[in-house]
C-alpha cells in the first residue's frame, strides 16, 4: 500500500523555515486501520496530505501501490485523487445547494462516470451507510451525523484503495462520533485501507494501530500501550 521513506516537507512562515514533516519513514499496509494523533502544528494534516496526493514533499517519497506521488505528473496524481483514495474531512465540505444524493455523485464528476451510473451507485452508496431513504435531502436538512455519513459516501462511491479521514468525528457529539467509528470500523473489517487524523484518544484507540506525530516525527505506539 504505503511506502513511504525519509519524507520531509518545509515551510516558510514569518521569516523562518518551519520543518512540518522531519524525515518520516513508514510502511501501511493493505487493509490496515491506523490512528495518528499529535498535538497542534505536529505534522497531521500535512501527512495526510502527502498520503492524499494533495501536496508534494520538500524530499523523500510516497508511493502509493507502486505509484511514487512525489514524482508523478499532475495529470497522474488527479487519477489517484479520483480513483483509488478517498476523502473524509471533519467539516463535511458537503455542497448546501446539492442534494445528498447530488453531493455524492460529485465525487464521480473527475473520473468522467456516465450520469447514469453515477446515480446508480450514489443511490448505493448512500443506502451503504444507511442513508438510501435521504438522497432528496439537503444537507441542512440533515443532522451532523447523517451530514458525515453521507461524506463517507461520497468517498466510497469511488470504490477507492484507501480512506483518509482528517478529524472525521470532530464536529459530533459522543453518541453520534461512535456511530461513525462503528461505520469506518466496519469498512475496515470490509477490508478497505482507514488511515485517521484524530485529536480524541477514545477515538484512536479502537485502531488496531496507532501513530503519534510530533515536531514533524512519527513513533509508533507500542502494543503494551494500545490496550
């Protein structure tokens, strides 16, 4: 899946070079489900973003199932955001005028779906993360939970290789944010790839492996600790 070797990614604020990513290496495997936790400006979101083929690397590489992201042309990298990985954000980022439905066939728009079959597997998508009788609702007129269900639609409708889910429960409360794991935990034993950016330790601990990023560098959990 993930091979990812002495990756540093740099920044320039303020008159200084701020270091987000410090020489990170790690392997993911297929079908793992990992947590990554750290504190604020620790390097989450930016390895994220290396993971989802959203941003290049000051140096190291990313390869994504024998695809180096750090290399590949644009045109490339937009066929990986389209295709094999899929996005979930803690905002939702849902669409106010579209439809749920609606919102969830966008996701199909770049990888040129024909309209039918977009809807088609929208409606199944949706029905997927128990959502099929909401399809005609905006999303005002959803709840925060059903809002991100139908963001973790959105994504799977792509039938990607890997989900990356930046804070997915940030926004919820506790009832809803465990509907939510209980549904990427399920995906997971489905076996597709879950890789989360999470702040809430209850959270992280139901991965079966957790990531600590701090001042750019990642450590690993050890077993004794993830019990």
């Amino acid at each position: 899946m993930y091979e990812i070797t002495d990756l540093t990614k740099t920044y320039a604020a303020q008159g200084r070079t701020v270091r987000a990513l410090d020489g990170v290496s790690l392997r993911i495997g297929a079908g793992e489900l990992v947590s990554v936790q750290g504190p604020t400006g620790g390097g989450k979101s930016t390895l994220l973003q290396m993971l989802g083929a959203m941003d290049r690397p000051s140096s190291g590489t990313v390869v994504l199932d024998g695809t180096d992201l750090t290399t590949a042309s644009d045109r490339v990298l937009a066929e990986v955001r389209a295709r094999t990985i899929g996005f979930v954000f803690q905002g939702f980022n849902l669409i106010p005028t579209l439809t749920a439905q609606e919102n969830v066939e966008t996701a199909l728009v770049p990888a040129r779906v024909p309209g039918a079959e977009r809807a088609e597997r929208a409606r199944a998508a949706l029905a997927s993360v128990g959502l099929g009788d909401r399809g005609h609702h905006l999303p005002v007129e959803l709840s925060g939970g059903q809002q991100q269900r139908v963001a973790i639609a959105r994504a799977l409708v792509k039938n990607p290789a890997v989900l990356l889910a930046d804070e997915p429960t940030g926004n919820l409360d506790e009832e809803t944010r465990d509907e939510i794991v209980e549904l990427l935990e399920g995906l997971w034993h489905d076996g597709l790839t879950v890789v989360m950016v999470t702040h809430d330790s209850a959270v992280a601990r139901r991965a079966e492996r957790r990531l600590r990023i701090a001042g750019g560098t990642v450590s690993e959990l050890t077993p004794a600790a993830r019990t």
